[in-house]
C-alpha cells in the first residue's frame, strides 16, 4: 500500500488529470493512472491523446493508499456509472484512505454514499447532483474533511494537488514545491498563503 491511484476515462478535464499527477510526482509520491476504459489510450474532455499506466483489471486496488477522481462532465459521469469504481471508493473509504475528487468528479463520492456525514464540494454544474453530502460548501476552494477532499473545478486544481502533497507527505512538502511552481511568487504577489 505504497502508491497513489488516479482513476481515469475518456472525457476528464486535461488539467485536473495532469496538475494532480504533476504535483504528486514532483513530491516524490508514486502514482499510477489508470483506465477504466478497455483501452489504455484515452482522451480528455479537450481532445488531448494520452495514455495510462494500467487498466483497472490490472491492478490490485490494495496496493494504493488513496484515490483520486478528476472531473471533466463526460470522464466523471463515465466514472459515477462504473460499479467497480463505486465498490472501490466505498471500500477505500471502509479502510479510511484518502479520496479525493474534483468538479464533476465528486458526482462519483456521491453516488458511492461515502459524502453523507461530510462537508464537500463540487462544480456549481453538479450541484444539484450532490444529493448525499451531509453540508455542501459553496465558498471555499478546498475542503477537506476526515479521509475525504473535494474541490470545485479546473482553476482550483492547484490548490486540490497541493493540499494531496500536505495529506500525503507533509507541510513541509506542500512547502518545498511551491517555489517549484511558482505558487509562492503567487501568494505573494496577492498577499495569501494557502
């Protein structure tokens, strides 16, 4: 149980598969993306050919510590209507490892049941959606409760994959790749810390 799992399938928002993957792995933690299309070849929400590390029938869900859903409508719909990836985010969160999900993505956690007693949040378009979540938030670029973090859409996707290196490897880490990306020359620029 060494590895981060990013879900994927034709249709996810370009950013929110990549900045997560990006910031993951510039923090030195394993990922593996993976298709839960019958092809390893998938695209996004924008056209942008790309291909995952494994199918879902290849891996073992028990070998990652937490899972992570990008939005993108088509991506997550196609996601919320796999029941294996249903059963594997109600089992991870039986086991209390980290789920994470962003803009329609967290359609999925919904329909999973596993937002019932928490506070979450999602693109504005799935709101309406979001009918099992025990407080949705509106006004906050990140929430994080217990073993579960959501996030409301494409632009946030930074603040969602920093807050995954805080979870996974520390503040000091969260720390350490800001400059790196130039996320502290933001909050300095605009007076903030995130």
């Amino acid at each position: 149980m060494d590895k981060f799992l990013i879900l994927v399938a034709d249709g996810n928002e370009t950013i929110e598969i990549l900045t997560v993957y990006d910031y993951l792995k510039r923090s030195d933690v394993p990922v593996d993306l993976v298709s839960t299309e019958d092809s390893l070849e998938l695209v996004t929400s924008h056209g942008l050919s790309y291909k995952a590390d494994f199918l879902f029938d290849e891996i073992n869900p028990d070998d990652y510590f937490g899972v992570y859903i990008p939005g993108g409508t088509n991506g997550a719909i196609a996601l919320r209507d796999n029941d294996r990836v249903i059963n594997l985010v109600k089992d991870f969160d039986d086991k209390d490892k980290i789920i994470a999900a962003i803009c329609a993505g967290p359609i999925v956690l919904n329909k999973a049941g596993v937002l019932e007693d928490k506070r979450a949040t999602s693109h504005p378009v799935v709101k309406d959606e979001m009918d099992r979540v025990g407080s949705y938030v509106e006004d906050e670029f990140v929430v994080t409760d217990g073993n579960i973090t959501t996030s409301r859409g494409a632009a946030l996707t930074n603040y969602l994959a920093l807050r995954l290196v805080e979870i996974i490897k520390g503040e000091k880490a969260k720390e350490e790749l800001k400059p790196k990306i130039m996320q502290s020359g933001v909050e300095d620029y605009y007076s903030f810390k995130f």
